[in-house]
C-alpha cells in the first residue's frame, strides 16, 4: 500500500526508516528477544538509549560543552508551560503573545507569580509575529514561542537579551533551522513534531539559571532534582524516548540541521509560491512571519471547499485541514516530510485552478 502524503500537525510523520527500525524493537530490540516496551528503564540497553539520546539532542543543537543538559520528560509542552514558571518565576516574567500555545503558556505561568505580555499579535488574531517592542529590566526571563503551528507564523529572529535568560517553546520547529541555540537559557519541545511519538518531551537547559527561586518545587516539577538523576527520577516514556533517538541518529545521517533547514526551506518556497501564484488561495498570516513548518491558507470562495477537498483526499494525501479554531487548510512540512509529497500538493492545487 502507497503510504499517504502526511501533512498532519503532530504527532506527524517521521522518517520510514524510524519507523521500521522501532517496529523491528517492538517485538525484539537489538536482538536481545525482548521488545522495548517491556525492557527496565533502568536495564544497560535503556540507559545506553536515553543518554544517546541526550547526547545527540545536544550535538545537534551545538550545545555540547556549553554548560547545558539535556533531559527527556513526560508531560508535553504544556507541563513545560507550569514548570518553567516554578523553576524560574521569583518576581516577574514577560512573555511574547504569538498564538494559543503561548497563550497557554502566560495563563500557567501567573499561578506563580507576575506576568507583563511585552508584546502580542492577539489583536488580528495572530496573524503576524509582534516587532519593535521594549523588553523591560529586571524581568526573571522572557519567553517566547518560536513556531506557531495554527496559524502559521514564525520568529525569524530572537531577543538578544544580556541579563535576562531567555526561554523558548521549540515543539514544532526544533532540529528544523540552523540558528544560534546557544542565545536560548532553557529550550522545551513535545517530541511529536519533529522528533519522536507523543509522549516524550525534550527540556534543554542551562543549569546556571536554575536554584534561584525561593519556593520549594516539587520533585516531579524540579529541573535540578532531573538532572541530577539523568532524566531517571521516575520511569521516563521509554519507547517515546527510543524513537526519538532513532530520528536523532538519522537526523546526524542525513546532514543534521543545516541541511534539514535547506530541504524546509526548499519546501516552505514551493508551496508558498503556488499560494501566491493561484487566483483560488490565499494565505494566513503576514509573508515576512510565514512559518517553515505549517503553511496555512484558505480558498477565497468557500462554496469551493467540497471539491476542493475531494480532489486532495482522492490524491492521497492526509491531514490538510486547518486547525478547527482557524478554518481553512495548513500543510505541515516537518524534517521528514518530502519535497515530492509537497510537489503532490501544489499539482492538486494548479489543476483545482485549471477546472474551476
């Protein structure tokens, strides 16, 4: 069977090879006669995975001997939006409103403590990524989100902050683009975008920022108590985790993130252009803030949207729909996504032009 062409927000598609590889582990990992749903987390092969894991996630982030540390917890990004605040939050924290996750994330965080948004695009419903804006001093850190996957903006650049450690949610677009990681204090991601299955989330943080909070964290929310256990505190989403490794290790094959970047961007041109080009779309957001990973736009006539739909459906491919808070349609084009699978769109596309 032709495998769909799967443009599916997250958990998305991952390279077939990873996906053969952990099938393979499922029902015998490495020839040891034993899957790796029922190995201990605490058994030498699991051990070794998960500091792979930690490593690679590190190396591909140029982040090695940087005084960082790499931790795989449970949770999702959502956790993170709490845990940040509670390691973090003393007085007052600032935040980017760029979409609903971050959103989110300021709602979480002011159970802890003060909250300035320095900056939000809420007021065109998120259609753009906010500019030319003051960050305060004196603030314990500023997040920001880097990729917004419903309505399809992007951060092209980031704050360069001198005292204040700055915090950003990577879930969909982490390992996507070469940029500076190490401008980022603490750096949190779902793995189901880029990385792996749901389940797992990868925390990269630097270990100076932490223990300045007067409140007792508690053990399953305290980044120090995880770093000193190596991500080991409690059973950690062993399979999510083994995955995760997989993608790394091939993502380390395949040219690491600065190739990943030149196929995203490869990718991002085409089917943006076609957006542009056809009299039947148009886009969401602002072209300057257009995300790499999540192409979002709509059919000017909405009458046309049935057969509109029928026509990708009936070529194959999968999980186009826009976000239900949005509408329309968003094309996810994560690492693994093809450039031929976006080609696949963009003739869908031309032809719904050239018969209507």
């Amino acid at each position: 069977m032709e495998r769909p062409h799967n443009f599916s927000a997250g958990p998305c598609i991952l390279p077939l090879e990873v996906f053969e590889k952990a099938s393979q582990s499922v029902i015998d990992l490495d020839g040891s006669g034993l899957s790796i749903l029922e190995i201990s987390h605490r058994s030498s092969a699991f051990v070794e995975v998960i500091e792979k894991a930690r490593s690679l996630a590190l190396e591909q982030l140029n982040l090695n001997n940087k005084g960082y540390k790499a931790l795989f917890m449970q949770g999702g990004a959502s956790m993170q939006f709490l845990m940040t605040a509670y390691n973090l939050l003393q007085k007052k924290a600032g935040y980017l409103d760029t979409g609903t996750w971050s959103a989110n994330a300021i709602k979480e965080a002011r159970n802890f403590g003060e909250i300035e948004v320095i900056a939000s695009s809420k007021d065109s419903n998120y259609t753009y990524i906010p500019k030319n804006y003051t960050i305060p001093e004196g603030l314990d850190y500023l997040h920001c989100t880097s990729n917004n996957t419903i309505f399809g903006t992007q951060m092209k650049s980031f704050p360069h902050l001198k005292e204040t450690p700055l915090v950003c949610d990577m879930s969909s677009d982490i390992f996507s683009r070469n940029i500076d990681f190490s401008q980022f204090d603490l750096i949190y991601a779902g793995a189901q975008k880029n990385m792996g299955p749901a389940g797992a989330t990868l925390i990269v943080v630097k270990e100076e920022i932490l223990g300045k909070v007067s409140r007792n964290i508690p053990s399953m929310m305290n980044y120090e108590l995880f770093i000193k256990k190596k991500s080991m505190f409690n059973t950690p989403p062993v399979f999510s985790v083994y995955v995760s490794m997989l993608t790394l290790e091939w993502l380390a094959r395949n040219g690491g993130v600065s190739a990943m970047e030149k196929k995203n961007q490869a990718k991002a041109d085409l089917i943006y252009s076609e957006i542009d080009r056809n009299s039947l779309f148009e886009g969401f957001t602002a072209k300057e803030d257009r995300s790499m990973m999540n192409a979002t736009f709509t059919l000017k006539n909405k009458v046309l949207t049935p057969k509109f739909d029928e026509l990708w459906k009936s070529a194959n491919i999968n999980g186009l729909n826009g976000h239900r808070s949005v509408g329309g349609y968003r094309a996810s084009m994560y690492n693994a996504l093809s450039i031929e699978s976006v080609k696949v769109l963009v003739d869908v596309m031309k032809h719904f032009e050239k018969t209507i």
